[in-house]
C-alpha cells in the first residue's frame, strides 16, 4: 500500500513505495513517475492547498502502484533556472492529466459503443422468424448433386426463347375471330331484318349472306384447330418437363438413402393410414366393427376395364387377366406411395417384386392368383378375405385403392349358386362406408343400359358427394357408336341417373395383355390429341387420361381423409372408454389378457401337467398295470387256458393244455395287450393330472384347449414297437417258471384264485338269474313274474340240477341220449324246450358246479405247500391250479414292472415332446385358437387390444398429418 507522507512543501513530499521483497522505502515524489507527479498535484496544488485526506490520494495510487518509476534526475547546477523548471513541469503535469482523461474516454465509449450495438444486434436478430424448421428444404446433398449435373446440357434440353414465342398464340388474331363469332351469333340471335327491296336484291342479299356465313364457319374450323395444335404443343413440352423432372427426382432420391425430408414424410404417412387400415380389416373381420375410415372403393361390371384402371394408376401391369373370366376373385387391398425403385411388396411378406422386370412382374400375377384361390373356401366362387399389397415408385400419386371382384348379371356354369348375392354384398360393405370414394368404372364400349354398378353406386350415394365416374374404352366407344354425342351426355351426368363428384374419359390399351403400360400411356395420348371428341369440345382436357384421373382421385382421397380421419379417432376413443369401462366392473382383479397371451398362459399350465407324469412313484405305476393288465386278460385266462385244462380230470392233462396253450397265448396275444394297457394307462394319468389341475383355481377358460391338446397328443403319440420283442420273452420266461419257492408265495397265489374264483362265480349266478328270472322271494315281496322264456329255463335248470346230483363227477359237455332224456322229461312235464336251450342251460349249470368245486379244493390247498415242495402225490392234495395262478400272478407283476420302466424311461418323455409339438401348432394356428379359447372375457381383451392399438396409430397418423400440413 502506498502511503502520502505530511511533511510540508509538494516537492519535499515522500511515498513509502512496498517492493516485491516486503521492504519499503521513501522516494521523491519528483523521482517518481510523471503520471503520479501530476495526479499528486491535481490533489495537492503547490502545496498552498489544503490538501485532501492521505486515503483519498491512496486510493488513486493504489490503482497505479504497478506503473514503472521514473529514474531521478541530477538536481539543476544553478537555482535560478528551478522556478521555471517547477512551471514547466506543471504544464506538463496537467497536459498529460486532460490526455490521460481523454484516453480513457475514448476507450470507455469504444467499449459502451460495442456493447450498445451487441444488445441492439441481438434484439434485431430475436426479432426475426426462426427458418430452422426448414433446413429440410435444402439438404446436404443439393450441393453435391449441383456439381455432377451438367448445367450446359440441361440448358441445351430447356426450350429456347424464340420456340416459345413461336408457341405463343396470335392474340391479337384470336381477338378478332373472337369479336367476329360474337357478332355473327349476336346476328343469329336477332332476327332477321325486315325486307325493304326487291326480290332481286333479297336475292343478292342471301347469297352474300350465305358466303359470309360459310367464310365465319371456315374462320371458326380454323381457329378450333389453332387452339388445339397450341394445346398439343404445350402438352408435349410439358410432359417433356415432367418426364426429365422424373429422372432428376429419381436420382435424388436414389442419391440419398434417407430422402429428403418431406417426401419421407408422405411415404411413411400413407404407410401409416395403411397400416390402421389392415389391422381395421382384421378387426372387422372378426368383431364387425364400423370402420369409416376413407378409402378409395374401386367398383365396375366384370371386364369393364377395373384391373386395367387400377394399373394405370400404379403403373404396372400387376394384376392377373383374363378373356372374359372372372379374375378378381376377392377383395384387393393396394397402397401407393412414392420411392426411388418401383417394387411391390405384400404386408405378411418381405419379398420385394422389381416391377421393371418382366419375371418379376410375373412371379407377383401368379402370387395374387394363387392368394385369391387360396381364400375362396370349397364351393365358393369369390371371397370377402382381403389381399393386402404394397406398391412404390417414382411418381406415383399415394392413395389406398380396393380392387373389388366385378358385379355379374348371371350366375354362370362352374360358379356357386349364390355368386352375384355374394358379390353384391361385399360390393356393398365397402361402399356403405359414408367416407369411402367410390371410382365407378363403365365400360364404354357397350350399351349404358346394360350397365348393372351404376344402379348399385346410386343407391349407395344417391347424391354423388363422393363418386368419381370413369368411362374406359372410350376409343371403342368412339368407333362404334354412330352417335359421340352419347359420351358427351355419359361424361356430363346427362344419360345415367347416379350423380358424381367427377367424370372422366379413359384408354386403357388396345385390349392386347402383353401391351406395357408406357405403350398403353402413348396409345391414350395419341388418340385423345387426334380424337374429335377433345377437338369439337364434347370432352375437356382435365376430364382426360388416367394420369389427370389419378391427380383428382388422389387428391379427393386425401380431402376425405384429413375431414374424417380425427372424427374416427374420437369414435375410438369412446368405444375404448366403454370397453375399458365393461372390463372393470366385470373383471375388477384379472389382467386384461388377450387371446395369445391366454394362450401362453394356458401352454405353461399344460407343460407343468405332463411334467407332473415324470413325478408318480413307481409303486403306483405298476399297481395300476397289474390290475388293469389283469382285468383285461382274465376272462383268457379263465375261459381259454384255466377251465379246458381243469375239466380234463387229469394232472398230466392239466399242465400239458396249460403249457400249450400259454405258450401260444404268449407269441400271439400277451405283448399287444400288454401294450395296450400300458398305452391307456398313460392317457388316463396324464388325463387325470389335467383334470386336478383343473381344480386347483385353474382358469375354466383353458378347459376346451386343454382337452384337444390331450386328445391331439395321443392321437399323435405312437408306442415304441421295437420293445414288443423283448416284452415277449420276458412273459414268456415267467410263464415256464413253476417253482414256488416259499410259503407267502403260495399263499397269495392261493388268495389270487380265490378272488379270481369268486369272481366268476359270481358273474355266473348273475348270468343263472337272468336265465331263470325271479325266485319265489322276489316274485311275493316285490310283485315280479317270470316270462315264459324264463319259465322254460327254469324248468331245464330243475331238471339239470337233478342230473348233477345224481353225476357230480359229470364231464363238461352232455351226451346226446342225456340231452334227450331231458327233453323227454320236460315234455311229461308239458315244457316243450330246444335241445340248444338245454346245451346253454347245461353250461352255466356245470360251471357253476365246477367253480364250487374249485373253490373247495383250493381251501384244501392251503395246507398243501408242505407236499408241494417234496413232490408227494396225493390226489386230493394236487394243487396245480395253484401253480398256474401263482405263474399268471408272477408274469403280471414282472409285465408292470417292464411297462413302468418303458414308460417312465421312454414314453412320458416322447409324450411331453409331442404336447409341446401340438401347443406350437395350436399357437400358429390363429383360427385353432379362436375356436378353443373363447367367452366374453376373451372378446373384451381382444376388443381392448386392438380398439388402443387403432387409437395410437390414428393419433400418429393424424400428427404426421397435421405437420406435413
């Protein structure tokens, strides 16, 4: 800090000047420097002042503190000179203050002056409009592309100065035949003036008249014909502009992949409209909903000319044809947009078709050949199932057009019965459609009476507010009728009762299919610019040529849809209030889950249950084969193997029938059933797993799936023959064991007879009952009588009974004099019976008798393992019965316990890998789907599904729509 000393006398003043170091020191105030030395004066005076406070003159110096010091000057050899070496010094002094001050003034005004124009720059600069919204309109490549494009040779192409004033017309020319034709009308209009001469100069009077009549008549041809050569002129070189415009946007947009900005912005909006559209088509196809969204309706007689229109407009013959048949078979739904390459493309396919191939073109006829085909069901003739096509390129007017079969008079042979119904009827559900534009096309060539569309499109729109009429063949129509004027009436609305938004003249080819469409393009134009039709008047130019019907169509489409399109919106907005509304206060607590989203739900669930197959227990398996194994192959046993060899009365008898006749059983009959069993043992587990989880809070909703899953995954599910073989010898081996080894064996094989027994025993009292009808109880307790079929068995079974007492070791079978004898014994009784009734009644009889007996001797056999073993004989206690029961016993345990291992091992496996085969084919399926998951539940998801779907692409739709605006 610099400090002013108080001692007296300016000169003698000292300054305590701190250095770098810290150390002060005092110095002259004349040593120092001439800018101090002048502020220091400016305070001070010649020290006769009184001077200000030492801070104040601190501050001052404080800012200067860093300015260099002066070096001293040697003091003045002589005093006389130091008076006017103060004066001068002080003149200095002050000079130097006012050009310091002045300094610092211009710097500070150079500094508030740029300051000043910096704010007044900035404030001009917000007050101008922001342009970055459109840098779109210039974009990178413009610049790029500037330099490759020769600017000679497109001013050579570009029509000179002269050869457009040649093309101008004489205007002062045309005045004067303008001015002459309104006078001679005006003469016409007038009257005929009144005659003052002679007859002959009445005469004279006409002839000159008559001359200068045919002279206007001839002025007026001339001049029609001037008027239409100059159009034709400017038509040529305008369509020379378009066609060069065309090439040059074609090489921008192929230049830049991602386009320019505002033609990315109508190609992805007409994308988008079509794409609400499809999933609108889906959606009335399954819910018939009202969908009024506008769309371009193409409607028409058949052959008269619909297909050839709409190629025209997408500039590509894509569609298949016929002479005479009906080709458009069902709905044809075509998107146009624009794009650097003219491709097609369907929406469920990524394959693109390069329509400026000739196989390209071909292979896309013979695909939407073959998808019409595919739609019409068996017996049917047309479809309403809507194809849906893309197709691109440049310069084509975008718009959404339906191709729709053509309206028929007669119902031909090969077609179903209720074709002209059917076509009238899709015809009609597009047309009712109050925002759809209908393009009515008539065949020109033929006689307006026998037109059928016409009558069909005025009741659909009675007032025409959104009809556009196209009359096709017209150079045919030309050449054939002897009137013209006809299709002057028919393009002004004059001869059909519809009325329309627009009428229109169309060439659509010579009628030849392999004719190209730039072919069929030239063949228009030249015979419109040569037609009378154009050169009298009868047709305007803007009423001509598919190009001009395409301009109109396209805009007429967008009109409709910028004035409908958020209506629809807000109709969807309130139908997904209502339905979202419904699902609240009929399903408060479940998730709003559509069909495919069920459907995964419902797979998990049905993948659990098989899983739940590989957790039974072994012991459960085989309980449940040994007894259903054994139920299927008892009634064998017993009827076939165990009674004939039991009946024979003899031991060696006995084990040889029974050896014979398992061994055949074993190679012929065992292994099948064995399998079989085992087969429908899976099925009824894996049914039972689904019926308990059924009741464990499953969703009933499943129930219908879940069975045709379970019925299909069987039906698909084949056993594994190969393991037959070897299930054959191990019964077979169990068979041929006859060695009981411990008593519990014995004992159980014992048990098992018993029950085996007894259970025969009891189906065969069952069978005597039936036989002989209601015993003495039931007929005086119940009221119950015998008929007489009954009463002439009970009459043999007495007298038959009579026979076995009296013969208890009786064979099986009657002997012919036995049989007589009781049928001599019946007749005394006044009983006339058939000797087979007796042979029947005889059967039940002795087998009842025989399975008593059994049953006897096998209680006798319960104490006769101890003989068993030692191979005592005793013919009472000869249990081979036993052992044949306890070798079936054995080979039913051992068959489960090989069935079990196969199905565990091998079969819940195969089984789980054909339900999931069978839940991938249901889920691809999506009319499968429909039909097994179904109930209002299921149709309010859906509905909600797609009604938000809709509102989200309409609400994108419509802001895309709103910024290309």
């Amino acid at each position: 800090m610099l400090r002013v000393g108080s001692k007296a006398g300016c000169m003698a003043c000292r300054i305590v000047v701190p250095t770098r170091t810290g150390v002060r020191f005092r110095v002259p105030l004349q040593k120092l420097h001439p800018l101090y030395r002048a502020i220091h004066h400016r305070y001070y005076g010649n020290g006769n002042s009184q001077r200000p406070p030492h801070r104040t003159a601190a501050r001052y110096f404080t800012s200067m503190s860093r300015l260099p010091m002066r070096p001293p000057k040697p003091p003045p050899r002589s005093g006389g000179g130091r008076g006017y070496q103060q004066q001068r010094n002080f003149w200095v002094a002050r000079l130097a203050a006012r050009l310091l001050r002045l300094r610092y003034i211009l710097l500070g005004g150079a500094v508030g002056g740029g300051y000043t124009a910096k704010k007044t720059y900035d404030e001009w600069k917000d007050m101008l409009p922001d342009l970055s919204e459109y840098n779109w309109l210039v974009p990178d490549f413009v610049w790029e592309l500037s330099q490759q494009i020769d600017l000679e040779k497109l001013a050579k192409a570009l029509p000179e100065m002269e050869e457009i004033a040649k093309l101008m017309p004489d205007f002062d020319k045309i005045g004067e035949n303008f001015t002459l034709l309104r006078s001679l009308l005006t003469s016409e209009t007038s009257g005929d003036p009144p005659l003052k001469a002679t007859d002959s100069s009445t005469a004279a009077s006409q002839d000159d008249k008559q001359y200068k009549k045919s002279s206007d008549k001839e002025k007026i041809d001339q001049l029609q014909e001037d008027l239409l050569r100059t159009q034709l002129k400017y038509q040529r070189m305008l369509e020379r502009l378009e066609k060069e415009n065309k090439e040059l946007r074609k090489v921008v947009l192929q230049k830049d992949d991602k386009g320019i900005h505002q033609r990315k912005v109508k190609k992805s909006l007409i994308d988008m409209y079509s794409e609400v559209l499809d999933i609108l088509s889906d959606y009335d196809a399954n819910y018939n909903t009202q969908d009024h969204l506008p769309r371009v309706v193409v409607v028409g007689d058949q052959s008269a000319g619909k297909t050839s229109v709409l190629e025209m407009i997408a500039q590509a013959r894509i569609f298949p044809r016929g002479s005479g048949e009906m080709m458009t078979r069902s709905p044809v739904k075509v998107t146009l947009s624009e794009g650097p390459h003219h491709v097609a493309l369907f929406k469920d396919s990524g394959r693109e078709f390069d329509l400026s191939k000739e196989e390209d073109l071909a292979a896309l006829r013979h695909e939407i050949e073959l998808r019409m085909r595919k739609s019409v069901k068996e017996g049917q003739t047309v479809s309403s199932e809507t194809i849906s096509l893309s197709v691109k390129g440049p310069g084509i007017q975008r718009m959404v057009l339906v191709d729709l079969p053509g309206v028929i008079s007669t119902v031909t042979a090969g077609m179903a019965s209720d074709t002209k119904e059917t076509i009238f009827s899709i015809s009609k559900a597009y047309m009712q459609n109050p925002n759809a534009i209908i393009l009515c096309i008539q065949d020109g060539s033929v006689d307006a009476e026998r037109s059928i569309v016409t009558d069909l499109v005025s009741q659909m729109d009675p007032h025409g507010k959104r009809t556009i009429f196209v009359l096709t063949k017209v150079d045919l129509a030309e050449k054939n009728l002897a009137s013209p004027s006809r299709i002057q009436q028919i393009v002004e609305g004059k001869l059909f009762p519809m009325k329309a938004l627009g009428y229109f003249a169309v060439v659509t080819g010579k009628g030849s299919s392999g004719e190209s469409i730039d072919s069929i393009k030239d063949y228009e134009e030249d015979f419109f610019q040569n037609s009378r039709l154009l050169r009298d008047g009868m047709l305007k130019a803007h009423q001509v040529t598919t190009k001009n019907l395409s301009l109109a169509v396209s805009d007429c489409f967008w009109k409709m849809v910028r004035e409908s399109v958020e209506q629809q919106a807000d109709v969807f907005k309130a139908s997904r209030f209502n339905l979202e509304t419904e699902w609240k206060n009929n399903y408060p607590r479940l998730r709003e889950l559509d069909r495919n989203e069920l459907y995964e739900k419902a797979k998990n669930e049905i993948l659990d249950e098989v899983i739940s197959l590989s957790q039974v227990t072994p012991q459960h398996w085989e309980a449940i084969l040994q007894k259903k194994l054994w139920e299927r192959v008892s009634t064998h046993v017993i009827e076939n193997i165990y009674l004939p060899a039991a009946q024979t009365m003899d031991s060696g008898t006995f084990n040889t029938t029974v050896d014979i006749k398992l061994k055949q059983w074993t190679d012929k009959q065992l292994p099948h059933k064995a399998l079989e069993v085992a087969w429908e043992t899976l099925q009824e587990e894996f049914a039972r797993f689904m019926a308990e989880y059924k009741g464990k809070d499953q969703d009933d909703i499943f129930d219908k799936l879940k069975e045709a899953v379970k019925d299909e995954s069987i039906k698909r599910h084949k056993w594994n023959e190969r393991a037959m073989d070897s299930l054959r010898v191990i019964q077979h081996n169990a068979l041929e064991d006859r060695s009981i080894t411990d008593k519990p064996q014995w004992d159980a094989a014992i048990q098992f007879m018993e029950e085996t027994l007894q259970s025969r025993l009891k189906d065969t009292e069952t069978v005597i009952a039936d036989m002989v009808g209601p015993d003495w109880k039931q007929r005086w307790l119940y009221w119950k009588n015998r008929t007489p079929d009954q009463h002439i068995h009970n009459e043999t079974k007495t007298e038959l009974e009579r026979l076995l007492k009296l013969h208890d070791e009786h064979t099986a079978y009657l002997a012919n004099d036995e049989v007589t004898t009781v049928r001599k014994n019946l007749e005394g009784r006044g009983v006339e019976v058939d000797p087979m009734l007796i042979k029947d009644t005889w059967h039940q009889l002795y087998r009842r008798h025989f399975l008593q007996k059994a049953l006897s001797h096998c209680n006798l056999c319960k104490r006769g393992f101890y003989y068993y073993q030692r191979h005592f004989v005793d013919s009472e206690l000869e249990c081979n019965d036993v052992v044949l029961f306890w070798r079936i016993q054995r080979m039913l345990v051992i068959t489960a316990n090989t069935l079990r291992q196969q199905l565990t091992n091998t079969e819940v496996r195969r089984l789980e890998k054909n339900v999931k085969e069978v839940l991938d084919d249901f889920g691809e399926d999506t009319e499968k789907k429909s039909h097994l998951i179904t109930g209002r539940r299921v149709q309010l998801a859906e509905d909600l599904k797609k009604v938000r779907e809709i509102q989200e692409k309409l609400e994108a739709f419509i802001e895309a729509l709103h910024k290309e605006k």
